[in-house]
C-alpha cells in the first residue's frame, strides 16, 4: 500500500508562471487536505477536499490558489502567476476522514525565482 | 490560526536520556496528533490520542492528554541520535471537518 504520493518533488517557477503540484491519497483514503509550510514554521492549513468537492477552503488565499479532486486522477493544487512569497513547501494528507489519522506525503518544495 | 503551541521550542539532549515536549491548545478537541519531520521531508505520523483518553503508548513514545488544562505531551524514552528531529502537534477541532491546526514545533537534537 503506497503512502501518499506528491510530485514534483521540487518545482522552479518564474515569477508569473503557473504551478500545478499533484498528490495522489494513500489507497482507500478519500479525504486530502493541502497544507503550506514557511521555514522553520508549522504547517497551515490551506484546504479540505473529497472526491469532486471543496469541503473547507477556509486557509487558501482568495486569489490565485485554487484545488480540485477530480472522481479520477489525483488532487491538484494550482497557483496562477506566482510570487515570491509563494515560495514554500506544500503538503499533501490524505485520510479515511473526521477522527481518523492523516498521513503526508514528502512535499513539493516550490521556488519562485 | 495557531492552535497548538509546543514547549520547548528546541531541546538538546545526550543519547539515552528523555525526551519531554509539550503542547497547549486553545479550543475544544476531538483528537491530538503527534508528527515528526526529518529536515526536508515530509511528516511521519507518531500517534493519535482522541479526547476521551488520557494516555497512549507507542514504542518509546508516551502521550498523556489534559482535556482541562488543554495540554498534551510526547515523552520519548532512550532517546537516540536518530530521533533528532523537529516534532508538532496538531489538533482536529471539535467543530472542525477533519482538517488539523499544527503548532510551530519543537526541534529536537539528540546527541551521541
């Protein structure tokens, strides 16, 4: 049973570029939340998604991000014409739901030049 | 917002000795997790203690939770080089949908 699969690993983008991260849940799992994490911080909840629906996307930035779980394929998280300071690591989790554990992947670690 | 905040924020111990971390909340929970990441990875969940308990055991790892005085803490026993690492707390709010609130961590170096 593969963990929760993210890539890329590590992803460049120009100031202005579009960046399309991926995550793949751990099989089974049908709840995945995207999470952002600065250096030397904890991570921040960005957004809570089930297959085809946006259950919480209380912590997403109301411009440029957005996120889809699709009935087939993986989840993405999308940011359009990106800055620096979108420079971080995101985080993927997936879980089986409310009160269950949730399990990460390794990460995206985007960089914004 | 933050939820959870850990105590210390680093904490520098000899191999073999323990390990004690804390982590206070402000809100009401219906579960505590606790996670490690290794520099530059990912997390790698440790345990989960769901409200209604008080204790968790794990390997070396011992949670306690304190529902009334909104504290958690991760005691890792015969620490080891390998367990240098910065480790979080997350809670899943009481009226939340599942989604968890991470402190800023503690980071942890066990020396040999």
């Amino acid at each position: 049973n593969a963990g929760v699969m993210q890539n890329p690993r590590h992803l460049v983008r120009r100031r202005g570029q579009e960046a399309r991260l991926r995550c793949s849940p751990m099989k089974g799992h049908s709840h995945v939340y995207w999470y952002r994490q600065l250096p030397e911080e904890g991570l921040k909840f960005m957004v809570y998604l089930q297959k085809e629906n946006i259950i919480d996307e209380s912590g997403m930035p109301k411009e440029r991000f957005s996120a889809e779980f699709p009935k087939e394929g993986p989840s993405i998280l999308r940011i359009q014409q990106v800055v620096r300071g979108d420079s971080a690591a995101y985080f993927c989790a997936s879980s089986t739901g409310k009160g269950t554990e949730a399990f990460f992947g390794q990460g995206t670690r985007l960089t914004v030049v | 917002s933050q939820q959870g905040e850990e105590d210390p924020q680093a904490l520098s111990i000899q191999e073999g000795e323990n390990a004690t971390m804390n982590c206070s909340y402000k809100t009401s929970i219906n579960n505590l997790q606790w996670y490690r990441q290794n520099s530059g990875r990912g997390l790698v969940h440790l345990i989960l203690i769901r409200s209604n308990e008080r204790e968790k055991h794990s390997g070396r790892l011992r949670v306690t939770l304190d529902t009334s005085k909104k504290s958690s803490s991760l005691l890792i026993t015969a620490s080891r080089a390998a367990d240098t690492a910065s480790y979080f707390c997350a809670t899943e709010g009481g009226g939340s949908q599942g989604n968890l609130i991470f402190g800023k961590g503690t980071k942890l170096s066990v020396k040999p």
